[in-house]
C-alpha cells in the first residue's frame, strides 16, 4: 500500500535544489562588543543631550467647568465648606468623576492661562474660579510628578552603546573596501577572510528557503537578500558585495550546486508512510462528518451525537454578514451559513479537520443602519480598487518579463 502510494504521488517527496555557500558576512551590531569608548567621550554625548535626560514636572489635573458665573461661586463656597469636589462636580455642573479628568500634563502642554494656575496650586487643592472663552473654571491637583533628572550614571550604559554602534558602522565600511580590495586583487573568499582577520561561514546544503537537507532553519545566515542572491548564482560563481538594509554585508560563493531530485522508496520511506497516515486520517474524518451530518437531517440531536463522540459544542454570539468578527467562525464559512435555513447543517474544512456548523436561529437585521451602509460602500471600494490593481498588474506581466523573489517578500513581510 505503501509503496503504490509513493508510486502515484512520487512528486510530493522531492528533494528541493540544494546550495553548499561559503560566505563572509559581517554586521555592525557584531563589532559592537569589541569596541572601547572612553569615559571622555561618553561623558561629552551626556552633555550634549542633557536636556533630553530631563522628564519636566507633571501634574494630575481635574476641573470643574460652569457656563454661568453664579454657579461657579456657589460650587466654590461648597469645596472651601469642606464638600467633595466630585460630589460638587455631579451637583451643580453635571460632571461625573471622569468628565472632570485632565489627565496627567506638563506645563508646556497646557494653554499658558490654565498652566499658570494648574501649576501653582498644591497637591489636593482647589483653584480660584478662573474664566475662559468656554466658561468658569475650577481646577484642582491631585498628583504632582516632580521634574527628573537622570544622572550620567544611570546613562552611560545606553551612551557607550550608542557611540559604540556609530563607530561599528564606521568600520564596517572599512571593512567593506578591505574585502573589495582583495577580492579585486584576485584573493579568494577563504584568503580574504584569513587576510583580515574574518569568520568564513560554511553552509554545507540550504535550500531557497533558507532551510537545510534536514528541514532546520540554517543559522546565523544575513537575513536580506543573502537567499536570492546565492540562488541565482552559478556554481563557483561569486556573489557581487552586498550591502543589507541592518548595516551589514555578505558576499558568497556557490561551491556546489546540488539538483532536486525525487528520493528512492527507501529513502523516504518514513516520510511516505507519515503522509499516508495524514491522508488516512483527514479521510477518515471526512466520511465521519458527513455520517454525522447524514444522522442530524434524518432528526438525531446535535448535541446528543456530540456527546456520544466525545466532542465539545460551542455556540457563536449572533452575527451578520458585515459583523462576524466574534462570531469566531472561520470567515469562508460565514457566507455558506446564510445560504442556509434553520436546523440546517453543514461542514467546512479547516486547518485542524471539519467543523460541522448547524444553524439554531435566524434574527432579522432590520433596515441598514448608516454605519452598515458605509461598511458596505468601504468592502466595495476595496473590491473595486483590488480589481484595477490585479488588471494593471496583469498589463505589466504581459509588457515585462517579471521575477519574483519570494524570501525578500518574506523579510519585508
């Protein structure tokens, strides 16, 4: 059985194309480590960025906001009583606690009239009235932040770092003309990085993935462009210097080019005995959900067959077309449950097996509200603007022969 399945289905088992790549690779955060700055140099960025060390001071501010005068005096003779400053807010200005929230503020980020009462008041004291073109105004602060400053020593780790990074680009641009000299000058990839002190990375497979002839992700490999580049290379080909957007660089050679090809029975017997399980199982399942859909139209219970196999039920929140998202039903399905009535029943493929869905009620929406309209409007211009991407796409295939680098859309993705 085993064996007639690999027969029919020999191309699921190939082998992708493999590449053993030398490269030298380098990145500035590897330089890092390596490079001393003096406590001179560290302490001249301190100063120069010593404002930015500075958190101003902040304060929690509320207010209570009247649009007549004689209710701001009277609100006011109430707090200097004694009374609660919210219990007045709700009472004379109609204010819960939140409305009269200003929220945590520094001085500059208020207007300069409010800020130089705010910021003159005590904690947990209440303002004068003071008057605005929106109204009477009582303010009051009930948490004050005092302004911080942090101290070169709590600092300096973060400055040496970032000192050390300029300069690690630094060399790696020198680094960059040193291998381009050698390379220039006819020294191989191996004499190059003996020459200069560099590690020579040796892959012995990696495949257009980026995965090795054991299905593991190769490590330490440069995560822009290094993929595409190697690949299109020829063997003993060098790749040109490339410069990668994490200020770093590679270059690699091809040292050998190792067809796809499709593994003897013996080979890949593991492989090709745990796919035929999968396909056994997946359609196993499948007979099992459409026997279970076959038993709940001729009238058995949803839940009593769920129960009899040891299955859990979960019911969805109501939903529309347009609102599904907690419905938690994959998207695909939702469009086939409104094609179907009530008690109807049925299944769905997805990532983990079938989902058998049984509809228990159908709700009216009523008329579209102006947020359902303009939900629909938006999913139409989204159609429309797809459309003429996809049409102008397939124009420039038809004028221009194009390559896709697949594992550069992956780094960008």
């Amino acid at each position: 059985t085993l064996l007639a399945y690999y027969s029919k289905n020999k191309e699921k088992f190939k082998k992708p194309q493999y590449r053993k790549i030398s490269t030298i690779s380098v990145n500035a955060r590897d330089l890092v480590a390596n490079i001393k700055i003096s406590q001179d140099k560290i302490i001249e960025l301190y100063e120069d960025k010593k404002e930015t060390f500075i958190s101003p001071e902040r304060r929690f501010a509320e207010q209570i906001i009247f649009y007549e005068e004689s209710n701001a005096k009277k609100a006011l003779e109430m707090i200097s009583q004694g009374n609660d400053f919210y219990k007045v807010a709700k009472e004379i200005a109609g204010q819960n606690k939140g409305e009269t929230s200003l929220g945590w503020n520094e001085k500059e980020n208020m207007p300069d009239d409010i800020a130089s009462v705010v910021f003159d008041l005590k904690k947990g004291s209440a303002s004068r009235i003071h008057k605005t073109d929106f109204g009477w105004h009582i303010f009051r602060v009930t948490d004050i932040e005092a302004e911080q400053k942090k101290s070169l020593d709590q600092v300096q780790d973060s400055l040496r770092i970032e000192l050390a990074s300029e300069k690690a680009v630094e060399e790696l641009y020198e680094i960059i003309e040193k291998v381009q000299d050698e390379i220039g000058g006819g020294a191989s990839l191996e004499e190059a990085a003996a020459s200069l002190d560099l590690k020579l990375m040796q892959i012995s497979s990696i495949d257009s993935k980026g995965k090795d002839d054991n299905g593991k992700e190769v490590p330490k490999i440069p995560k822009f462009r290094f993929l595409d580049e190697v690949f299109k290379e020829e063997e003993k080909n060098l790749t040109d210097l490339i410069e990668t957007d994490d200020d770093g660089f590679f270059i690699a050679r091809v040292d050998k080019i190792i067809p796809e090809v499709i593994p003897s029975y013996e080979e890949a017997q593991e492989k090709i005995k745990n796919a035929w399980i999968e396909k056994q199982q997946k359609k196993k399942a499948q007979n099992i959900a459409k026997k279970t859909i076959k038993r709940i139209k001729n009238g058995e219970s949803f839940q009593d067959i769920a129960k009899e196999m040891n299955l859990k039920t979960k019911a969805s929140k109501p939903f529309s077309r347009l609102d599904h998202s907690e419905a938690e039903i994959p998207t695909p399905l939702i469009s086939k449950l409104f094609d179907l009535d009530k008690d109807d029943v049925t299944m769905y493929k997805g990532d983990e097996g079938y989902i058998i869905t049984q509809v228990t009620k159908i709700g009216s929406s009523g008329s579209f509200s102006e947020e359902d309209l303009e939900q629909v409007n938006l999913q139409i211009q989204k159609s429309i603007s797809k459309d003429l991407i996809t049409g102008y796409a397939e124009v420039l295939r038809k004028r221009y022969k194009i390559q896709i680098y697949d594992r550069l859309i992956d780094d960008l993705i």
